[in-house]
C-alpha cells in the first residue's frame, strides 16, 4: 500500500466515524428523555422498616394507618385494629412499582387521569411525623377498553410523584388498596359465641322468646311454650349457630349519631355459653348489607369435658380482642342474623292442615 492509498483510507474511516457519531447524536435527540426511566423504581429510597404511618386522602375522605408495635390501627375509628395483612401488601406493593410508560402532562391532563386530587394520595410518613414519601394514584389504566371500567380491576394505574408533577407513570398493579374506605382496612376478625346453653331475643317491645338447653346435646325448650306449640328444633340450632363466628363489615366513625344508627331501640340478643361467657349483642337500622351493631361480654371462662385444655387455650386467645370490640358501633352482615331476627311465631313447628 503506498502513501496515497493510506492517506485515503485515513480519510474515509474519519467521514464514516464522523458520520456513526452524528447518527448516534440523532437517535439520541430523536429518543425521549423519560426513556430512560422504563424500569425504574417509581418511589425511590423508601424503606419498609421506617414507615411508622401511612395517610390515604380521596375526595370527602381521610384514613391514616398507625404502626403500634406490631401492631397496625386506625386513626378515624378510634385506634381500631387494622389488618396487618392488608398493610403489608400495600406496602409491598409501593416498593415494587417499576415504570412502564411515561409521558409529560399539564393541567388538563392531570385532571383527565384523576392525578389532581380527584383521585388517590398515598403518604408515607415516619416515627417523627414526616413525610418519607409520597405517591399521587389517579385512573385505572387498561390495555382495552373495559365493558365497565369502574368494575374492571385495571391493567395497571396512572400515578404521580409531586416533585415531578409534569410527568406521570403508567404502573403495571391496579393498586386496588389505594382506597381510604375503612371496610378495606378493618381487622374483620369478630366474636364467636359457642356452645350457646340459652339465647334471648328481645325484638323492641314486640315481642320476645327465648330458647335453652341442659347440655351441649339436648334438646331445645322454647319459653314461653303454650299448649299445643311445639318448637322446630332445626330452627333453634341455626339461630344458636348463627352466633357461633361472627366477622365485622366495617366500624362507624366516632361521630356518627345514635339516633341514625337505630342503636337507641335495637333489638338485643343475649347468648350465654356452657363456656361461662355470655355476648349482649345490639342490632340497630341496616346499612346497605350490613346492621349496625354493639357487642359487650360478661363472665369468666369455665370450661370443662375432655377437650377443656385446648378450648380453654382458643378462649384465652380470642378473648382480648372480643372484649375490645365493646363500646365500638360494628357493621356486620345482615345475612348472619336472618335466623336470630325471627319472631317467636316463627321458630314452631308449622301444622299439617291434613292431620287433624
């Protein structure tokens, strides 16, 4: 190769060098700068450890979880139990969110997506009160339009940091706990009265009944039972059983007011066990599917048979957690009372107009 040849070679690589360079340069212009985020943890330096509380806003609604120990409660119903389940997986959850998408918004859109304060706003919050974090979780994002989208779980959610409010993430969870409804977030771990030896309802001045049994195994008596009557021991059994594992829908708020609860003419049962316990349970105006309700215990356990040890250790470890429901106004299904709430006419055995 002579020196002619070598200088043009010289020449050609620094044009195709200069020319890759310039073409590297384009698709880097041409390429968004938020591409570099597709990956990327959305909530950055939060640690599962240091998260002492957690408040969840949305419109007219405020729900701030508590650690206490190990245990987790809620502020709004009065230090109530919190399902430390539910917390976790949120907080997981948080943790885990990867950017999927990205895109620069303004007003307008901010509103569309529900990232303006019309949606959710998670805030974590440490054990001296301030803020570790927080997260604006607005719309529900779908990869196809859903029949009924505010059904429809979501293929992921459009979120919000507010150091970078002109920016908003596509995340690949539905975050279906960013909600502030107490329901979400309640222990629902209620009572169970077992064993029942009596039962009395007393249906607000229109009548009431009551039902007993010697043992564990024996038959049902009806008082009052009047000539001719015979009670339907079918009808005993599941109104007794119905009493057995009561979970809780929900807790009122502090503030609501006795009269609209219906707590100030309820109908109360009274259920005493062979165990020594005896439940007053209150059950006021329905809510939707559920009665408000009261619960207050009495009695110290004493158990006897051959299984005593070990029932006499469940009771022991339910026990402080039912007598911590008194004095709180519960929602609790309306189906599990359906036997318990039948009038005394109702609990006999129906006559066969054929026999005489």
């Amino acid at each position: 190769m002579n020196a002619r040849v070598a200088a043009v070679l010289v020449v050609l690589l620094a044009v195709l060098g200069g020319g890759a360079l310039l073409m590297q340069q384009q698709d880097r212009a041409r390429r968004p700068a938020a591409a570099d985020l597709l990956g990327q943890p959305v909530v950055k330096d939060l640690q599962a450890a240091d998260i002492a509380a957690i408040v969840i806003r949305e419109p007219g609604a405020t729900l701030t979880l508590q650690r206490r120990d190990a245990r987790w409660t809620i502020a709004e119903r009065a230090g109530f139990a919190a399902d430390v389940e539910q917390v976790r997986q949120l907080v997981l959850a948080v943790l885990a969110l990867k950017v999927g998408s990205s895109e620069p918004i303004g007003d307008k859109d901010r509103a569309r997506l529900k990232l303006d304060g019309s949606g959710a706003q998670l805030e974590f919050r440490g054990a001296d009160g301030k803020a570790l974090a927080t997260l604006v979780v607005g719309k529900k994002y779908f990869k196809r339009e859903p029949e009924n989208a505010d059904r429809a779980s979501g293929d992921g959610r459009f979120v919000l940091l507010p150091a970078t409010s002109s920016t908003a993430y596509v995340v690949a969870d539905p975050l279906a706990l960013a909600t502030a409804k107490s329901a979400s977030w309640i222990d629902k771990t209620g009572f169970g009265a077992e064993k029942v030896r009596s039962m009395e309802v007393d249906h607000v001045g229109s009548g009431k009944w009551r039902i007993e049994r010697t043992g564990d195994n024996a038959e049902w008596k009806l008082t009052p039972l009047y000539a001719g009557e015979k009670l339907d021991v079918i009808r005993a059994n599941s109104a007794s059983y119905s009493l057995n594992r009561v979970q809780i829908a929900d807790v009122a708020a502090p503030s609501v007011r006795r009269e609209d609860t219906g707590l100030d003419k309820p109908v109360t049962v009274v259920a005493s066990t062979f165990d020594g316990l005896t439940y007053t349970l209150k059950l006021g105006k329905p809510r939707g599917e559920d009665y408000y309700a009261t619960l207050w215990m009495s009695g110290v356990p004493k158990v006897t048979g051959a299984d005593a040890a070990e029932r006499a250790k469940q009771i022991a470890e339910r026990l402080p957690h039912e007598k911590a429901l008194a004095g709180q106004v519960l929602l609790i299904a309306r189906s599990k009372f359906e036997d318990v709430l039948k009038k005394r006419s109702e609990l006999l055995e129906k006559k066969d107009p054929g026999k005489k």
